[in-house]
C-alpha cells in the first residue's frame, strides 16, 4: 500500500499510548491520522495463541526490544534484563495483563509535584473511558470503553487460601482493588477478552484499522523528528532499510514509552544541552529533564514448598496493596502466585510465592544516549535501591510478606521457606537478599515528566516545552510511579491526551 505521507497527527510509537490515540483521533474522521511503530503489526497473539497466561515466553522473543540496564549498584552491579514490547500494541502485547489503576494518592502526587490538573479527581473520568468493567459499580468503574476486563471465574484452593492469609494476616479484604482507596487484599482483573490475550492494540486499534483517516506503518523505526525553527513538522524512519518522511500538518506526539520517547528527543537535539554537545547532536532545545526521573517499581519474592500438590490451571489471583507505616501512602504492592519461583524469573517449582513491590519508589535514575546513532540502545539506570529508605522499606515488605506466608490459612500446604530461608533473619541479612535477588515489575516510567519547573518536558496539556507541534503521551509523562502495575494508567494518560489534543485543533 502506498502509504501518504502528509497527515494532520503522527502519532510514534503504536504501544499502550499509541494505539488508544490512534484509535481516539481518528474517530473523528476529518483529521488525518498517522502511527508508526518499529515492530511488527501482528505477533504475541500468534505466538501465545491467545494464551493469556503465555506472557512469559514472549519475553526475549522477536517482539521484545530485549534492553538490557547499566549495572546497578544497588542490586550487586547487576545488569538486568528489560522486557518492552516492540511490536503493535507495545508492552501491553507482552505484558502480564493485570488491570489496576492505582490508588488516588499515586495521581495525587501528580498535581503536588507541580502537573496542575493531574489528581485523580480529574484522571478518573479518563481512566474509566478506557474500561468495560461488567458488574463493577458504575460510579468510579467504566462500562463501555474498550478495554475488556475479565477475572478467571474461580480461584484454586491454593490461590484462596494465599488470599485468605493475607486477611488472617490482618489485611482488610477489598471488594475493588480499582476502588478510589482501594487498600488491602483483593482478586486482580485482567485485560482479558473471551478467554484471549488483550493488548490495547487488540482493545483500541484492530476494530478501527479499516477507517480510511487512519494510517498505520508498522516496521518503521523513527530516527529523528523533523524540526523547523522551533517547531516539529515530522519524523524521519526506516523502513526495511529505506528511509522515509512523514510529516504532520497539527502535531507530532510521540509514544514511544518511557525508553523510547526521551531517547528519539535527544536524538533530535532536544535534551540536556551538555549530554548532546558530548554526541557532537546540534541542541535545538536545552531541557534537563528529558530522560531523567527513570524509575520502576523494584520487586522481589519471597517463596516456599508444598505439601501437597497444587491444583494446576487458571485461577484468580489475589494482590495487595498495604503501607509500611500509617503515615504514608500506600507503598507496598503484592501480589501472591502458587509457583515457587526463581530469583528473577529464573525458573519455578512446585509451591507458592509471595511477591513485593515497592509501590512509590524515591530513587531516581536516567536514561542517556550512548551515541548519536537511532540504531544503538540507550543506556537505561534505573538506579535501583540507591536511596537506602527504598531498601529498608523492602525489608519492611518482606517481613510482611513472611507473616503473610505463616499465617494459619496456608498451614495445610506450607513447607519449609525456599527463598530467602534461614539465611535471611536480621535486617542486614534481608537487606543483602533483597539486594541479590530484586529485578524490574516492567514498569519504567517518568523520563520526560509533566510539569512547569526547569526539570519538566511537557506542560499540563501534554506539549514539549519551547517546541510548538509536539507533544507526548506515554509511561514517561508521570511525574512519578502509580501504586499499581502501569498499563491502565498509561490508558488513562492516552484518553486524557486524546482529548486535550482534539481540544486544540477545535480552537
Ligand atoms: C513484561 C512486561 C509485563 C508487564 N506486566 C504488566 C501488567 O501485568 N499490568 C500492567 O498494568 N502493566 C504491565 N506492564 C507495563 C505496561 O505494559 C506498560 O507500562 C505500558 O505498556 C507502557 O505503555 P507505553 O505506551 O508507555 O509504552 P509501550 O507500550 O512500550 O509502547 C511504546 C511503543 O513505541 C514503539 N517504539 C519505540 N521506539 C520507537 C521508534 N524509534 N520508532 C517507532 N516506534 C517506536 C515500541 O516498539 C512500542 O510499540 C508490563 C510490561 C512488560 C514489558
């Protein structure tokens, strides 16, 4: 097909954001929409079949950017490996598929960190507009939009009673876990849709690829925007091995996630002035935050045998949501599974695992250009536990999680404790584990945040400070992590852009 290279919108990047905008712009059917994505149009739900319980073998796999960290410091100078889509529908079409939006203090410490206008009074219409959540209450939970939301029916009498010791633990049982305030224990949902894996392209874009206003260019990698006196006019990609332009007559917005939107800015020249000059790339604007702010939820396990085999199959899961003190916000996520697993996925045994996040972490990291070159990766810090307050609250969870673990709901099935095991006992001792053993939750976000201040890349309608024609939407907006896995919330950051850019073209 020949493709038309002058639109209203070029959207970059066809992930969680890209996809639901595509689909929202081009609803209206004057505007002319472009999405470029690097990947491929179609894949994980070839290679998983559908299987939403098949994430796990779609990572490292051709649709997988497959980065990798600098070492980390914090983690035994580990270099971890980080899953992130590439491929229609970005990392929600290799994600793990929980549906959780996050407490409203996670979009409440938007607007206090300076993105006026971001709390979760003025998200939650957005992050309903993405939802059909059935049966769920109607007055915070969307009924209609997209997304599909299906919890596995029943849940294993292992995956039951994980959930009842985190209640005999003295957790509070939640109805919701996509309540306002949720907090306590609760049933995860899934992006599931009869049975089958759903990503937001699958939700968002497949239904309207037909719409003649809506172009979609999937194996088109963006090298560079194009600018013009201070204004984004385009993109310049490859597209098996051939160069290409597009060029937007409304704006640009790139999607490209958290890695991959600082990362094609600098390579534009937008970014922090020294870091460019040091790749010999002309700075067209000096903004200090592009690609700073990195950060994920850092995560760990703690895991045990069995004494009798579990039953296999589907089931529900529960998670939880709790806080290491009463004086802060919710800042521990869980979530238990009825496997023994590995250190960092490394495998899995006969019985069951309690797994812990930090929901709000405080150390920041950075994603950098290792040359001025599109086609070699960024180099990605996450700084993991570099803040020592972020190690002492994971040791807090730990302790949690193992009072979960001994509570008397688990008693018929609890062994002996694989993982940390008894070489784990003081603080010191849970410390060094967590430090061995703590991995990525997939979640990094925050490298071109909303805001006004000097550290800021986008204001509070989305657009790039001191660049007209682009804006952003994607992971890499939020000012900081939301207590919960990030794909709903990047949906809910879609929708929202939808509108405000939609909003500018009606001015
Ligand atoms: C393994 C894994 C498990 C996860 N599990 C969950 C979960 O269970 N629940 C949950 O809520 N969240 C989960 N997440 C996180 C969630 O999927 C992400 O937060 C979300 O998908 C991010 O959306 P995004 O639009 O910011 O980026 P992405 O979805 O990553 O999209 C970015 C897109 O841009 C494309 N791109 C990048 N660079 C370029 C370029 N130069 N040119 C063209 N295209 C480009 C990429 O190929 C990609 O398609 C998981 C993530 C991973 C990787």
């Amino acid at each position: 097909m020949a493709v038309e290279q002058i639109y209203d919108y070029v959207i970059i990047g066809g992930g969680t954001a890209g996809a639901a905008l595509a689909a929202r712009l081009s609803e209206n059917s004057e505007a002319r929409v472009a999405l470029l994505e690097a990947g491929a149009g179609e894949g994980p739900a070839i290679m998983s079949d559908g299987n939403p319980e098949a994430a796990v073998g779609l990572w490292g796999s051709s649709v997988d950017w497959n980065y990798t960290t600098t070492p980390q410091s914090g983690t035994e100078n580990t270099v971890h490996t980080w899953p992130r889509g590439r491929v229609l529908g970005g990392s929600s079409s290799i994600n793990g598929l929980t549906h959780l939006r996050g407490h409203a203090s996670s979009y409440d410490a938007w607007e206090k960190q300076g993105a006026a206008g971001w709390n979760y009074r003025e998200m939650l219409p957005f992050l309903m507009r993405s939802e059909r959540a059935a049966g769920r209450d109607p007055r915070f939970r969307g009924q209609a939009g997209p997304m599909t939301i299906e919890e596995p029916p029943a849940a294993t009498p292992l995956a039951q009673d994980l959930h009842d010791a985190a209640v005999d633990a003295g957790f509070p049982r939640c109805e919701d876990g996509n309540a306002p305030q949720a907090e306590g224990v609760f049933w995860s949902e899934r992006n599931v849709a009869g049975g089958r894996r759903q990503s937001a392209a699958d939700a968002y874009l497949l239904p309207v690829l037909s719409r003649p206003n809506l172009t979609v260019v999937t194996d088109a990698q963006v090298q560079r925007l194009l600018m013009d006196n201070g204004r984004c006019r385009g993109a310049e990609y490859v597209r098996n091995g051939k160069p290409g332009t597009v060029h937007a007559e409304r704006e640009v917005v790139l999607s490209a996630g958290a890695i991959g939107s600082p990362q094609i800015l600098m390579l534009s020249g937008i970014g922090p002035a020294d870091h460019l000059r040091q790749l010999g790339i002309p700075v067209r604007a000096d903004l200090p935050g592009v690609g700073a702010n990195l950060h994920d939820h850092p995560l760990a396990w703690i895991s045990y045998g069995v004494k009798k085999s579990p039953v296999p199959g589907p089931s529900r899961q529960a998670m939880l949501l709790a806080r290491t003190s009463r004086d802060r916000d919710p800042d521990i996520l869980m979530s238990f599974t009825s496997v023994a697993l590995e250190p960092r996925w490394a495998g899995a045994q006969e019985g069951f695992s309690i797994l812990f996040g930090l929901a709000n972490p405080t150390s920041r990291g950075s994603v950098r250009l290792r040359s001025a070159d599109p086609t070699s990766y960024p180099l990605i810090d996450p700084a993991y536990l570099t803040e020592s307050e972020d190690l002492a609250r994971m040791v807090t969870a730990l302790r949690m999680a193992r009072h979960i673990a001994r509570a008397d709901a688990l008693s018929a099935w609890r062994d002996d404790e694989i993982l940390p095991g008894k070489e784990a006992v003081t603080d010191e001792e849970c410390g060094a584990y967590i430090r061995r053993t703590v991995g990525t939750y997939f979640h990094p976000v925050g490298t071109c945040r909303i805001g006004a201040d000097d550290g800021a890349v986008v204001d509070t309608a989305l657009r790039v400070h001191g660049i007209d024609g682009l804006s952003i939407a994607d992971a890499s907006v939020m000012p900081s992590i939301v207590a919960a896995n990030t794909n709903a919330a990047v949906l809910g950051i879609a929708e929202r852009a939808a509108h405000l850019v939609a909003a500018r073209a009606e001015r």
